[in-house]
C-alpha cells in the first residue's frame, strides 16, 4: 500500500518532488521540504491551477499582491493559474509535507 | 484559512461529504466516516476515477474482485471509473477523514 509518508529523509538537501498519479487532466504531487524556500529567485508562475494541502510541518507562502500564507497540517487552498506565488519559508526543523493537486 | 480538520463533530449519524473545490475537470471532497459502510447495498459504479487519500482514522475498501484494502493514515490509492467498490468498514471508535479527488 503506497504512503504518503514512506521514504522521508529527516534532512534533505533540497525540495523533492514525486509523482503521485498523472492523468490527462490532472497530476497529483507530493512536495517535502525542511527549510528551502522555492522558485529560488522570482515567482511561480503555472499554467495549471493548484490546490494544495499542508499534511505536516509547516509553510508560508507568499504572493505577488503581498498576501501572506501560513499553513499548518490540514490547511489547503486554491492557486488558480498564473497567480505569481513563491513558497517564501518552510520549517526548518522538520520535513513539511505538501499535496498538491495540478488541473487545468 | 480553511482546514480540512475543522467542523469535525466526534459522533455522526452519517456519512458526511463537504466539497472541498469543484471545476470542470476536477472535484474534491472531504468525507467523514464513523463506523458507516457505504453505499448502503450494492458497490460504487462510478463514472468518474478517484484517487483518495486517508488521512486520519482507519477504513477498508472492498473490490467486486474481492480485493480487500486496509486504509490508515496516508495510505492512498487510486480507483479507476467503474471499478465496483464499497466502503466496507470504518473505525466506529474515531472520525475518518477521506480526501478525495475525482476526475474524468
């Protein structure tokens, strides 16, 4: 039975991104960070819009507009495409866990 | 900010589904469960596929193939459209909380 918390490292060099399923609509993704902030410079920029759940840990997100996000476990929200985003902080002393769900 | 832990009363007389996002391609759903089965008589024939995560609680799916799965927190699979498939057991002693994302 796949988990969603299997093969998590407690210390990882950089943001991993794995593949949870991938369809012709959608793609589902799990994100673990411990620390990384991500794009490294600049903003995110999709073409597919994303709704995303915190299940561990905890980020900050922040948007072009100035808005600023805390997630902690069972926060989610909606990205809808082209809302320039930057993941701006994610706790350093544990691995947070993300899903992500991609759609168009 | 929306949490999928919040609103969860510890006793429900029913199965309760709260849509988390809706769009053309995709739905997302948080179901609740304590101790129901469902569908009441017969399988899920559904037209849509479904991948569903457990993300607190424990449940079990059953297959019209007779497969049987045991769900606990992050165990996740994916159901393709019309594959028959019952909830055949939830925790009565605990909130079961499914994330469900169907797509066509």
């Amino acid at each position: 039975m796949p988990n969603i918390y299997n093969n998590i490292l407690s210390q990882l060099p950089e943001e991993v991104f794995s593949n949870l399923l991938s369809s012709g609509s959608i793609r589902i993704e799990r994100i673990l960070s411990t620390g990384q902030t991500s794009p490294e410079t600049g903003w995110y920029d999709q073409h597919e819009h994303e709704w995303v759940i915190v299940l561990q840990g905890a980020g900050e997100l922040t948007f072009a507009n100035s808005d600023v996000i805390n997630l902690k476990p069972g926060d989610y929200l909606n990205i809808p495409a082209h809302t320039h985003h930057k993941v701006s902080w994610t706790d350093p002393m544990q691995v947070t866990v993300w899903l992500a769900v991609f759609y168009t």
